[in-house]
C-alpha cells in the first residue's frame, strides 16, 4: 500500500512494535505488513503519519553516520598529508646540509690544487728556452730586470726557497696554532672568509663571555635553558639550526636576508627557515615569537633575541650598573622593579597636607571612582608625587582641577550610556517575553495537532488545520510526545506520535483561531498598534461610468 512507500522493514517492525503487536527477525516483509494491517490499533492516517516519521528518523541516523564517517576519512587524509609535509621538510633539511657539505670540500679542494699550483710555479727552475720578452712578464714579482728568479725565504734574486741556503721560517696557523701552513690555507675551517679582524673578534667575544652583561639564560617552549644574547640593534630573533633541532621544533620555509655592516647590497647569510615558539627569560614570556633559524657556523651564540621580543608592550628593560634588567611593564614604566630614593622628611609634611585635600574630595559613585583612577595612570602619578615633593602644589591644583572637569564631562556620557542600556533591556525583554517562548507540553495537558490537507480538488483553507482535543499519554525523545484522543470518534480512539513543531495548546474553538494569537497567554509589556483590516476594493470602482 502507499502508507508502506520507501519502508523497510525494520521500519515495518517498529511500526508494528508501537501497535502492540509481536514481530520477530523470521517474519517476512508481507507478513509484517498483514499483521500491521490486522492490528487493533491500526488507523491509516495515524500510521501514515507514524511510518513517515519513523522513515525520517531512520534516514537521520543513517546521516550522522555518514557524515560521522566523512569526518573520519578527513582526519585521516589531514594527518596523512601533514606526515609527507613534514618528511619533505626533514629532506630539505638533510639536502641542505649535504649541499653545503659538498661545497665546503669543493672549496677545500680548490685550496688544495692552488696551494699546488703555486708551490709548482714557484719552484720550477729557469727554462733556457724561455724568451726575454717572456721573462718580462714576470718582473717586480717573481723575477728581476735580468730574469733571475726571487727567493721567497730570504727575498733576495739568483735562486729560489728550496735551493735557499737560509734557515727556512716556520709556517704557522693563527686559526688552530698548527704548523706547516698558514690561516688563509688552512682546511680545518669551514670558510675561507675569515679576515683578521673577525678573528680577533671573536676571540674576544669568546673570551668575554663570563662578564658580558648582555648574555642571558633563555627557554624555548618552556625547555631546557639556552645561552642567549640580548642584540637591541638586531630586528629579529635568531636560532641555531642544532638547537632547534635538539627541542624538536617544527621548522618552516622561509628564506629571510640577513644583512650586516660593510655591504648592504649583497646579504651576509639566508636564513634556513623559521619557527613560531615562546621566548621566557628572566620570569618574563612572549609567546608566538616568529624565530629565524641559521647554520651554527653563522653564530656563536645558541639565540640572539632582538627587537622582535624586546619591543613587546609588556617587556621592559634596562642597565643598571653592570647588570641588565628586564622585567614586565603595565601601565607604569618598570613597575616590577624596586626604586630606592632618598626623601627629605620636610617634604613629606606637604605632601601629607596635599593627601588630606585630595582625600577631602569624596565621590559616591563607583564607576566614577575607576574613571579616576584611570584618569590618573594616564597622568602619570609618578610624575605628581615628584612635583609633590619639589614643593609645587600649585601646578597640583591646576591639574587636579582639570582632573574633575574631564569627570564631570565623562558623567555625562555614562548617563547617556545608561539610558541607552535601559532601553536595550527593555527591548531584549520585549523580544523574550514575545518571541522566545517555546512549546513545552507536559504528561496529560491537552494539545491540539496539526492536520494534513486532504487532496479533494477543492480549496484546502476551509479544511481544518488542527485536530483535538487531544492528551498528552507519554514524552518521547527529540522533542516528540505520544498523543491520543479524548472522544472517541467512530467507536475509536484516535492516537498518534506528533512533533513539538505540529502540536498547538488547545483552547476553545468557537472563538478566534487565527495563527497570530497562538502566544495569547504572553502579556507583551509594550503593545504595538493593531491593524485595522478594510475590505477590498472591487475592480468596478475603479472605472469611469458609461
């Protein structure tokens, strides 16, 4: 039949469950519905009704599921792609380090053959067949005007070092203070760039270590401590590539310049990536600090925090002495850090006199007393008790004068805020008691359900839209109440399972059943006008007389 369209028969065996009859897996679907349609309880429209919404419940759950499902194939395919992300990270890493490996022995080869090439061509002996305009070639550096070669031992013409009869000088290496070669040769460092100055310099810094008051103990991510240096001319944080390494930190592309003095053209080094991680020294955190990570051999300190943290609102910092400070900042410069000052006890008189003024001033209203205080961390109080102190209690009165003018205005303005708050609660409070409300029927109230339209070719509005009186007999989940009948009609009792949606409170029905007076019950504190309802205007009024 058409009341069984689109149904299983677990539908079926529901169905037949809430009619009160005993159905088991062996029944087949036609006998399901025999004994769905032999039962006692059987009313179409009501298992109509019931079979749509036991249809409709089924498909929901069947809905959740898949979407359920869905959602799991998503996680899944996201974590999939993050662990080839991150494996394609960890390539790069290990390429680029191949990379420059490669490069350092390449280099160190070149060394190697040059240092070859030129030993060769400083010990090879003068060839007889060699022209004089090809000996000309070689004059002021390596040969004379008479083409006799230079000795580079003893600096003298006619012969050359090996063949030298002086006491040869040691070659020494000023990087790793070995022999036989010297620092501008030498394969143990990984760059040949290293000049005289910048061995010097960092000979110093690593000499200074100890007693540099700018070096401080750093933790990354609330881990083990760091050596850092405070660079206040550095615009960035910079990091070690071992030590983001050694914390498990998840490193990012991003190739940023790095630019230094002398050249502002060419860049000095490019950063290896870039990490997103909390910065901690002395007590004092930022978090989400962006974090650009270099080749060890780029610095000689585990991190270089720059202006990136130490320009954060919050932070603060100083040298006092020998020693730096940092510590966090309110509203008040250095609030966390003690200030010892010497005051002359004759001050403290006046400013004691000055407090029993301004104590005099006593204002009742709590948000004016938080308005004060505010208006007085922007006039930096530090600066009054100064003044106070200096003796001038005139300039105190000017400003505190102007001090209550700004209140009086800002008065002003709360109480406009306050009226326009009232009238927001007044409509919130409208719109609750109006709109809000919700159907919550309970066990035996009695409820009216809505009505499905008859398909007869006519006109439906004249059909009845609710049906009732009807009881409630039993609260079901999802907002669904099994109802029944309280007259019997034809000899039975009408029972069906109904929506909150599809119930209405039951009232009389000779009186007026429009939709509009469905929340009658609700008093609304704001009545808006009624309208007024005109009967139209038929079409012949409208044309001219004939």
């Amino acid at each position: 039949m058409s009341i069984f369209a689109g149904a299983r028969k677990c539908d079926l065996k529901i169905l037949a469950e809430e009619l009160g009859e005993m159905v088991d897996d062996s029944h087949k679907l036609k006998d399901v519905k025999k004994i769905i349609l032999a039962s006692k309880e059987y009313d179409e429209e009501c298992t109509k009704e019931w079979m749509n919404t036991i249809i409709n419940e089924r498909k929901e759950r069947e809905e959740i599921a898949e979407r359920r499902h869905q959602d799991e194939i998503q996680i899944a395919e996201q974590k999939r792609q993050e662990e080839i992300a991150e494996r394609r990270r960890q390539d790069e890493i290990q390429m680029a380090e191949r990379k420059r490996k490669e490069e350092y022995e390449e280099r160190k080869r070149k060394d190697e053959m040059e240092f070859e090439l030129q030993t060769i061509r400083l010990g090879a002996e003068d060839d007889s067949a060699v022209t004089t305009n090809e000996k000309r070639k070689l004059y002021g550096v390596t040969h004379n005007e008479r083409g006799e070669p230079k000795c580079f031992n003893c600096s003298n013409f006619g012969h050359i070092a090996r063949n030298c009869s002086l006491l040869k000088s040691v070659l020494t290496c000023r990087e790793y203070d070995e022999t036989d070669h010297k620092a501008i040769n030498c394969v143990a460092k990984e760059t040949n760039h290293s000049s005289g100055e910048s061995l010097s310099f960092r000979r110093v810094g690593e000499i200074s270590e100890e007693s540099n008051s700018f070096l401080k103990k750093a933790k990354i991510n609330n881990c083990d401590n760091v050596q850092a240096l405070i660079d206040t001319g550095s615009s960035c944080c910079l990091l070690k590539i071992s030590v983001a390494q050694k914390l498990k930190l998840k490193l990012e592309r991003a190739v940023n310049k790095v630019y230094g003095f002398g050249n502002q053209k060419m860049p000095a080094l490019t950063s290896i990536g870039r990490i997103k991680a909390d910065i901690e020294v002395d007590n004092v955190k930022a978090k989400n600090i962006s974090i650009y990570v270099f080749p060890d051999d780029a610095q000689s300190f585990d991190l270089i925090i720059g202006r990136t943290w130490l320009d954060l609102p919050h932070i603060a910092y100083t040298k006092m002495g020998k020693r730096v400070h940092i510590g966090c900042r309110e509203y008040e410069l250095f609030r966390n850090f003690p200030i010892d000052e010497k005051v002359n006890r004759v001050c403290l008189k006046r400013l004691e006199t000055s407090q029993l003024e301004n104590e005099s001033l006593q204002i009742k209203d709590s948000s004016q007393q938080k308005m004060i205080d505010n208006l007085a961390n922007d006039l930096k109080m530090v600066k009054n008790e100064l003044r106070l102190l200096q003796g001038d209690i005139k300039d105190f009165k000017k400003e505190r004068h102007s001090l209550l003018l700004q209140i009086q205005e800002k008065n002003k303005h709360v109480e406009n805020l306050k009226s326009i708050n009232d009238s927001l609660v007044k409509t919130n409070a409208y719109y609750d008691k109006k709109k809000s409300g919700k159907v919550s029927p309970r066990k035996g109230d009695i409820m009216a359900v809505r009505r499905n339209s008859n398909t007869t070719g006519e006109s439906t509005k004249t059909q009845p839209r609710y049906r009732g009186p009807m009881v409630v007999t039993e609260i079901l989940p999802s907002d669904t109440y099994r109802i029944s009948q309280l007259e019997p009609s034809n000899g039975r009792i009408y029972a069906t399972i109904a929506h909150v949606s599809q119930l209405k409170a039951w009232r009389s029905w000779n009186e007026d059943d429009d939709d509009s007076s469905e929340n009658s019950d609700y008093e609304p504190e704001m009545q808006g006008p009624k309208r007024t309802i005109r009967k139209p205007v038929r079409y012949g009024a409208f044309m001219p007389d004939r």
